[in-house]
C-alpha cells in the first residue's frame, strides 16, 4: 500500500504539507504542482456542470494542455474507480482542433489534444468506401469528453452537452504557486522568436537577420534559442537549438505561408497556446528567466488571462510584443498588452504601413524604424537586464503622476523604453514629460515629448525611447505628465534595463 501511495502520488499529485507548497481547497487534489481538481461524479449536462464549478469555487471544468496532465487525470478517476466518462471543459467551433477553446481561456487545443480516431462510416451510396467524418466531430457535437475505461481510454470524443449528462472534474488554481527558484536574472536561459504565419515573410527573416547579426551579444545571455510560426490551420512544434545559427536555417524553412494559415477573420489568434507550450515544454530547455519576443498581427479571442499571467510570473518569463493596428483577424488587442503589463514585459502599436518600412531620415540614420525599436530595443534585444519597472495609470486629458523612486544600480549603461499609449493607433496621445531630480543632490533634468515637433513619433507606432541616462548608485524622484485628446483610462508601461548582468541579482516585483 505504501509503494502504490506513493506512485498514485508522483502520477497525479496530492495536498501539499502546510507551508511547504501549493495549497487546495478541502476535497481537491493537486494535479501535477499545477492546479487543484476534484471529480464530480454525479451526471450533468455540459451547462449544469459548467454551473456546478464556477457556483462552488469560481473554477471551470477541467483543461488539459499535455500527455501528463491527461495521464494523471486518468489516475485520478481510476483510483475513484469510475468508469463514466468526463467533460472537458472544450468548446470546438470547426472540426479543426486549432478551434477548439478551453473554458478557463488558457488557449486552444492546437498543440496538444487526444482526439479519438472515428469509426469509418459506409453510405449506401458506395457501400465499399469508408468515409472518417471530421474529428473533432461537430456532427456528434461541440463539447468534448474523456474516456475513462476500455481500450479507447483518455482519448476525446465530441458531444452534444445539451443531450448528454456526464461526470465532470472541476479545477481551480492552487492557493500558492512558488516561485521558480531554479534561476537568477543573469543565469543562462531559452530565447524565443515568435511569428504570426499572417506577417510577410520578408518581414520576419528581416527581424531575425538583425539578430543574426548581434548572436554574440544575445549568446551571453540565452544558452537556447528557439522558434516558432503560429496562427497556422494545423499548429507546429516550437523548435529548439542549441546553435545560434541553426534558427535563421529554421525561419527560413518556415517563413509565414498563405496557404496555411486561418482563413476568416473571426478566428483568434493561438499565440495564447504558444505561451503555454513554451511554458510545458520545460524539459526541453530551461524556462526560468526566458524572453520571448512575438510579432503579432491576429488578435487573441480570449480575455481571462489571470491562469497564463501566474505561470508567466512563477518562472520569471518575460513577453516583448510587437503588435499591428490592423489586424488580419481576432477580437481583443488588448490581451497581449495587459499580460506584458502584469509580468515586467513590454507590448508596442504599430501603424501598419509602418509597421516594417523605414521612415524619416530620422530614423534612416539611426538605421532603425518602427518595428526594429520596438522588435529588438524591447529589453529581449542583447543582454539587457530590467532593473526598474512600473506600470503608469493615466485617466482624464491631462494630468500628473508620481512614479516611485527609481534605484539606478553600479552601471555602466542603461537603457529606458516606455510606451506614450496602451492601444493604437496612436491617436490621443498630445504631449508628454518626464521631470526628475536625484535625492539628497541638485542633480535634476525632464524629457518632453510631443506629437507636433516630433511628427516621426507617430511612425514609431506606441515605443518610445528616452534619451535619459540616469547615473549610477543614485536615487531619482520621478513625476510623469501627460496630455490626450479624450479622458479615457490607460495604463502605460515604463521600463529601464542595464547591459552589466553583475549588477542585478535579484528578481523586480511586480507592479500590479
């Protein structure tokens, strides 16, 4: 009995010792050092059991993002000895996995799901000729369930929830999720380049060939470098190497392609899913302290991104966020903004005739336009290392705001990037200042920034550059005065990065 204990323990989790991890609710059990399930056993319509979990603890019926997680699902209800069947909390729309949505918005089921194979159906028509209808099979229906007994076990079959009732496991987060503890901000880490497939392929291989042209810098601190093409009909694989030179040989074997992609507007963007597999593939690099930099060009459906923003935050992951005004489909561009805003990471607009053409002589001589600033300044670039972040709310048409005391470190350079909008295109934003003054000196300055004498601004979507360079070992009082056309509430983001990894050997918190 012990030995079984034990393994149904390393399968599918348990509570947690007081004070010595993540935590359950009573009756739940935690699945995988990740989240906290219960089975329901009692029979319900898809509706009912949707009910069910969120009227008792605010959850959702459960999702499963890899083998393991259905693996120990199935230890779960085994070792309950049940044998019906259980919903997944999976919605599909298509027949298409990639539109199937998971309830607790944790992304689409395109990088991992267990569809069962359908039986072959024979018409009368031509009885000698099989046909397989689609799977998911939205014949059947649009809900999901697992199999939980016989030889098709763990594997998920389409249903009509309104018709079936079946058992169901409901999931919240743990009480407490600790910290990745496995990592400082200067160790060695994974660096992801991610691409919409609806970008023009000349416009990613001119990002990455930027890079290519920096892999000293960027080797210092990435020990990984990986990449990825999403918002594809049928998703890939995130592909990883060791050899820097190895990605600019990938992306260029999977350059965004037409014939691929989604083909309506409606469809979201599955940059969500990537984030979580990235986060899944743990095994295959090292996770903790990681940058991903991601194009985006089809907005995300989803808007619940409190799950993705924990597991982004326990591994100290950072997003950077290049993001086109004019999307080719999906509903909300504010998603990708507000998960970089709640995890010290960085989202930047783009006009999208910009979006990747140099403008103004400007910025000809800096060799840099919109999407360069934004694609590679966004703190990913190089070995930057953040050792400052707030998040400035801004509500009415002017106003001013006290930032808290920035700490300048024993550096050599520094770097400060924030955004003069949280949306775009950029269309209120008027005028905008900086002013601070170092504690205990005379030492004091301002920035200012308009949109009538620097025109060019506008070209560079929502990123801005400040031309401050702090000194070092000092502390600066910091207030932020803004001017917009309309009193709308914004959020925007400011962050200050130093290149010296000798001097930041602690985490930044977060500034919700």
């Amino acid at each position: 009995m012990f030995l079984l204990g034990l393994l149904l323990l390393n399968l599918f989790g348990n509570h947690s010792a007081a004070g010595t991890g993540p935590t359950c609710p009573d009756g739940f059990t935690l699945l995988n050092d990740s989240k906290c399930v219960k089975l329901y056993e009692t029979a319900m319509t898809y509706a009912k059991a949707v009910k069910t979990c969120r009227s008792i603890i605010k959850g959702d019926i459960v999702s499963v993002h890899k083998n393991t997680d259905n693996q120990a699902l199935l230890n779960l209800i085994n070792s309950h000895h049940s044998v019906r069947p259980i919903w997944l909390g999976l919605t599909c729309v298509t027949s298409n996995p990639n539109s199937c949505s998971w309830d607790d918005n944790s992304g689409a089921a395109s990088y991992y799901n267990n569809f069962a194979k359908c039986k072959p159906i024979f018409y009368k028509s031509n009885p000698r000729i099989p046909r397989f209808p689609a799977n998911p099979n939205l014949s059947a229906g649009k809900n999901v369930y697992m199999l939980v007994s016989g030889s098709s076990t763990g594997k998920w079959i389409s249903a009509d929830g309104n018709l079936v009732s079946l058992s169901f496991v409901c999931e919240t987060p743990s009480s407490l999720v600790p910290d990745d503890e496995s990592c400082s901000p200067a160790s060695p880490t994974t660096f992801l380049f991610a691409y919409s497939n609806d970008l023009n392929p000349t416009d990613v291989l001119e990002v990455w060939s930027h890079f290519d042209q920096h892999r000293e810098e960027i080797s210092n601190k990435s020990v990984v470098f990986a990449n990825v093409r999403f918002d594809l009909r049928k998703a890939e694989d995130i592909f990883y190497h060791t050899n820097f030179s190895d990605v600019m040989d990938s992306v260029e074997a999977h350059l965004p392609d037409s014939d691929l992609g989604f083909t309506d507007v409606g469809t979201g963007s599955d940059i969500l899913s990537i984030i979580q597999k990235f986060i899944y593939d743990g095994q295959k690099a090292p996770i903790c302290g990681s940058a991903m930099l991601i194009l985006l060009k089809r907005y995300p459906n989803e808007q619940n991104i409190d799950d993705i923003v924990s597991k982004l935050r326990k591994h100290h992951i950072y997003i950077y966020v290049v993001t086109h005004e004019v999307p080719s489909g999906g509903l909300y561009s504010q998603t990708m903004y507000d998960i970089a805003t709640r995890t010290n990471g960085y989202c930047s607009f783009g006009i999208d005739q910009n979006f990747l053409y140099v403008r103004m002589k400007t910025l000809l001589k800096k060799n840099q336009h919109f999407f360069f600033q934004a694609a590679t300044n966004g703190g990913a670039y190089y070995s930057h290392y953040l050792f400052y972040s707030t998040n400035i709310p801004v509500s009415g048409k002017n106003g001013t705001v006290a930032l808290p005391l920035m700490t300048v470190p024993d550096l050599e350079t520094d770097y400060l990037i924030m955004t003069i909008q949280d949306h775009g295109p950029l269309t209120s934003f008027i005028r905008q200042e900086i002013d601070w003054n170092a504690v205990g000196t005379d030492l004091s300055g301002g920035e200012a920034e308009n949109i009538w004498d620097f025109g060019w601004v506008k070209g560079n979507g929502t990123f801005y550059e400040l031309s401050w360079q702090p000194r070092a070992n000092y502390v600066y009082n910091m207030t932020f005065s803004y001017a917009f056309t309309d009193r709308s509430s914004q959020v925007l983001q400011f962050r200050a990065f130093t290149e010296d990894e000798n001097v930041i050997n602690t985490w930044i918190p977060y500034d919700n």
